[in-house]
C-alpha cells in the first residue's frame, strides 16, 4: 500500500463535519476542474467521492 493510500482517521464534532462537508460540496460543484485541482489537488470527482463518504456517515450517525 502506497502512502497515497493509507488511511487515517480525523475525530471532528458534528458541526464541524457539516462544516466540511459543505465545503467538499462546493469544491465538487462550484468550481471548474482547474480551480479544484489547483485549490485541493484533486479533481471534482475525487472531491464529490470524500464528500459522498462523508455524508453518508453524517446520514449515519443522524439516526
């Protein structure tokens, strides 16, 4: 397994993973594929798969 491809986990309250989903959200929706890769270094796809994991795990824990 490369470096790229570890996995590490990130402890953040509730608000704070609205926060960052609403972020990952727009970087996948609102920018062009230039501005996102220049501002994360990833393209809107990537960016929309993290924000899609993300909210799915939000749905999760709303239950």
């Amino acid at each position: 397994m490369s470096d790229h491809d570890r996995k590490i986990s990130l402890l953040l309250t509730r608000d704070e993973a609205i926060a960052v989903s609403n972020a990952l959200n727009y970087m996948a929706a609102g920018c062009d594929a230039n501005e996102c890769s220049t501002l994360t270094g990833a393209s809107p796809k990537q960016i929309q798969a993290i924000f899609d994991r993300l909210k799915q795990n939000l749905d999760e824990t709303e239950k």
